[in-house]
C-alpha cells in the first residue's frame, strides 16, 4: 500500500511545479509584455484544488491532521481505543458519502466546459473530491487494520510474557 502514496507525493508535485510554472508565466507575460493569457488563473486554479485534496489525504495517512485529543489522553486504554474505532467508522462513513456525490458532481459537471479552457470540462477540477475522499477513506482503513494489528500483537506478547513467568 505504500506504492500509492508515492504516486499520489510525485502527482502533488507535479501539479505544484506546474502551477508554479503557470503562475510565473502569467505574472511575466502580464507586467513585462503586456500581454496576460485568460487561461492561467483557470489552470492554476484547478491544480490547486487537486493540490489541496490529495495533500489532505498525504496528511491524513501520515498522521498529521489536526486531531483534539486533550480529554481522550486522561481516559483508559480500552475507552481510547472505543472512541478511535467509532470517530474513524463515522469519518469513513462521512467520506463515502463525499464520494459518491462527489463522482455525481463530476459527472454532472464534465457536460461544461471550462470558462477560459473550452477543451477541459469542468468535472475534472470536482474529481478531485472524490478522490480526495477515496485516499483518505483508504488511509483511516489502513489506520483502523494498523490498530487492530497492533493490538493482536500486544495482547500476544502479554500472553507470551505472562507464560514464560
């Protein structure tokens, strides 16, 4: 599972350095030449839009969105675990959601085109909810099967440790 992951490093940044690309361009055509393009911002837009979607699933599965643990880290174990297992099942819940009438959205919007970019619809800036949604619904599974796991294999080395006393 690790190989997505660094699809999804090497597509952010891509659609950055492209972005980047695109923005430098706009400024120097519009203040050196005079001459701005009607595209620019559209694309750079869209880029960012993907940017930020697969950038939330990259900081989901790293472990590093913002999370209020300040009662959970005074409860036991057993209670953490519970409530871990429940705000995870209602997130996926939640993100299946986004992604079905996110794939609705796209779909819908695909029959128009973009503004200043006749040749690209516009459902493919909202396909980046969807697969927003699909990544980070994948790395909480694979947090929820890492806790599970763990979890087997701390209560077998308590049974291990408790039988060789």
């Amino acid at each position: 599972m690790k190989d997505y992951k660094l699809i999804v490093k090497v597509v952010i940044v891509t659609f950055y350095i492209v972005m980047m690309c695109i923005m430098f361009m706009q400024v120097v055509l519009r203040y050196v030449f005079n001459s701005p393009t009607m595209w620019a911002e559209e694309a750079s837009r869209y880029l960012f839009i993907w940017i930020c979607y697969l950038g939330a699933a990259m900081a989901v599965s790293k472990k590093l969105h913002i999370g209020v643990d300040y009662f959970i880290k005074y409860m036991s174990s057993s209670v953490q675990r519970k409530i871990f297992y429940v705000t995870n099942g209602l997130t996926i819940l939640m993100l299946l959601f986004v992604l079905i009438q996110g794939i609705k959205v796209s779909f819908i919007t695909m029959a128009y085109p973009a503004h200043s970019m006749e040749f690209l619809p516009q459902g493919l800036a909202f396909l980046a909810i969807p697969a927003g949604a699909f990544l980070i619904t994948v790395a909480i599974t694979e947090a929820i099967f890492e806790k599970i796991k763990h979890k087997e294999s701390s209560l077998s080395q308590d049974v291990s440790h408790t039988n060789a006393e």
